[in-house]
C-alpha cells in the first residue's frame, strides 16, 4: 500500500535535511583543509624569494592558516556540543584538551623546527568551557571585546613577565609551570588569551544555520570586511597619523619603507613592547587588533567560500573535505615527516607532503572512516565519559 502524504513529505524533509548536514560539513573540512594546506606551505617553503622579498606562499598562508585553524577549531566545538547535554559536553572537550595538550608535548619535543600548537590548543578548549552554551550574538561581541582589549593588556603585562617564556612546550616543561603557564597564556607563538578572539568567533559561527546559502554568503562577506578594514586601520595608524615616523628612531632609520619592511615582516606570537605604535601593524603573529581582526576575515572568507562551493561543486572539493576532516592525524604526521626526513628540493618535498594527504586521506575517510587520531580521541571520550 502506497505510503501516506504525510509520511513522504517527512521522508523528503529528513532527507532535505540529511543533506543539508552534509553539504554543512563538507564545507567546514574543506575550509580546515585549506589551512592544513597552507601550514604545510609556511613550514615547508622559503619564506622569502631569492631577491629578498616575502614568498608568495608566506603572504598568502603567513599566520593565516594557524589563525584559520583556530577560528574552525571553535565552529568544531559549536557544532560538537549541540544538545541539551551540557555536562557530559564539557567533560567530553576537557578529557579531549588534555589528550591533545599531552600530544603536544611529546611532538614539541621533536626535532622538527616546527612551533607546535598542541599545546596551546589544549588551553584554548579549557577557556571555551565557560562559553559553550552562549548563544551566536554574545559570543560575537565578546570575540569583538578580547581583539579590542587584550592586545592592549598583553603589551602593560608582559614587561612584567620578561624571562619567563619557553620555546616549545614538552614534557619537561612541566617541571616550570609558571613559565610554561605564561607560555601558553601570553608570550608564546601562539598565546591562548589574545587567540580567545579566533576560537569565541568560530563557537559563534558554528551556531549560525551553516547548511543556508545565504548564511555562507554573510559569512564570507564579514570576512572580507574584517580583512580590508584591519589592513586598511592599520594602514592609517602607521601611514597618515604618523606610527612609521614614530618607529622610525627605533628602528634605526627615517624611510619610511624601511620602516615599513622591518616592523610589518611578522613576529612570533607578540609585538615588542618597545613602542605602542607597534600595537597597529597588522603582521602576521604580531597578535595585535588589527593582526586578530584581519586574520579572523580571511579565516571567515575561506570559510564562507568553501560553504558555498561545497553547494555547488561538492564533488570537487571532496579531496579537501577528506584533508580537513583528520586535521590532527595528518598535522601530527607532518611534524613527524619533518623531524625524520630533510630535503633540499622544498616546493618537491611540499608537492609530495600535500599530494600523498590528498590521495591517502580520501581514501582513508572512504574505506576506514575517521582519522586515526580523531578515531582514537572520540574512543577515550565515550569510554572516559559515556552518555547516561
């Protein structure tokens, strides 16, 4: 007997729906996997041309990717911790910040010259609990408060705490846990209270309705905004108002380009506190507020792009999708690729990194499933942490 109406406009609406998720995710691996794609870049190529200038491939991916990686760790999070379920979720994101603060530890201390960010990343989950429950529109202005406000803290504090820093976290770190503390929390490449910015603006996005055209499109078109209007502050802070002329006496010189080339070429994770003028470059790891703005929209640029291709090129973008979907499995095997093996040839050893995680991940999300990493961190939480 033919089903009812009723029935069948249901069985197409789980279905509408269905693929909507799809679509959804699809998108969001794409966007991680173009930042894996670009991390690669920053750690594999030259950052500077034979003539001195700066790489293409360090001005496009540059503190990008690592700032993208965060803003999709918090749309991750949002999109993980749905439900009603809110103790079970935070316990579940704890247990998964220390798995992967512990892997962060063990992969810092390889020879890699890599600055590894696993460390970090198990502060940045531990300062999301508070927030997992807030709804898009606070979590945006606070995001908004801490790119406004704690650079400026950062830059009063950490004369403060001169001394204190450490390279990169491992296992021995933790017999100094005030300077590794500070590490993580302030003076580091990475430092989770500025990087507050990335993951509280991705917690926000993954609460919007992602699966809606529009919706992608707003997102890409905020992102483009942030981007332009960070660079172009930043651009009149230093230029017309006066900040290269300021700086020029620090840095040993009155020309302007000069000037310009030495305070705008990158930092490693903090401006000096030399001069307050240097809280307006937009350089890439100079966590600053135009730095925190410009790479929170060319993060929500990729991402809005990549939602809205995967609605009408989905098929295209599945080996990127499988990339980004491991992104764990496959960063933690690039640090170790680049603790055991060298190469003199670096756009060859890129081709072959990027290549084989591009044939090798698609077939491993076909024929297995999850990374194994992911796989094995999804394991520990249903064991340590089971629903009830």
């Amino acid at each position: 007997m033919p089903a009812p109406a009723a029935v069948r406009t249901a069985a197409r609406t789980r279905a509408g729906r269905t693929r909507a998720a799809r679509t959804r995710l699809a998108g969001v691996d794409a966007a991680r996997g173009l930042a894996v794609l670009g991390m690669v870049a920053v750690h594999v190529l030259p950052s500077e041309t034979d003539d001195g200038g700066t790489a293409l491939s360090e001005a496009i991916a540059g503190g990008r990717s690592s700032a993208a990686f965060a803003v999709l760790a918090g749309v991750g999070v949002a999109l993980a911790t749905r439900g009603d379920d809110r103790g079970l979720q935070r316990v579940r994101l704890a247990l998964r910040a220390l798995l992967i603060g512990a892997l962060g530890l063990q992969l810092g201390g390889l020879d890699s010259g890599v600055a590894v960010i696993l460390a970090y990343y198990a502060v940045f989950f531990l300062l999301l609990l508070p927030f997992l429950r807030w709804p898009a529109r606070r979590l945006a202005i606070t995001a908004v408060t801490v790119a406004l406000v704690v650079p400026q803290v950062s830059y009063l504090v950490r004369p403060h705490v001169e001394g204190l820093e450490l390279g990169n976290p491992t296992w021995s770190s933790l017999s100094e846990p005030v300077p590794l503390l500070v590490t993580l929390l302030l003076t580091g490449i990475y430092p989770a209270l500025p990087w507050l910015t990335y993951l509280l603006t991705g917690l926000a996005v993954g609460r919007l309705a992602l699966d809606r055209p529009g919706t992608a499109a707003r997102i890409a078109a905020c992102g483009a905004a942030l981007a332009v209007g960070a660079a172009a502050v930043s651009a009149l802070l230093l230029g017309p108002l006066g900040g290269y002329a300021a700086l020029g006496e620090l840095v040993g010189t009155a020309d302007v380009e000069e000037v310009a080339d030495v305070v705008g070429t990158g930092y490693f994770g903090n401006v000096p506190t030399d001069s307050a003028w240097l809280l307006a470059v937009d350089a890439h790891h100079s966590s600053t507020t135009p730095d925190l703005v410009g790479t929170t929209g060319t993060a929500l640029l990729a991402l809005g792009a990549c939602l809205l291709l995967a609605r009408v090129a989905g098929p295209l973008l599945v080996p990127l999708a499988a990339v980004g979907s491991m992104p764990l499995t496959l960063y933690s095997v690039h640090v170790w690729v680049l603790h055991a093996t060298d190469s003199d040839d670096p756009t060859r050893y890129y081709l072959v990194q990027v290549g084989t995680a591009l044939v090798v991940a698609p077939l491993w999300r076909r024929f297995v499933g999850r990374g194994p990493l992911e796989a094995a961190l999804a394991a520990v939480g249903r064991r340590v942490a089971p629903r009830t």
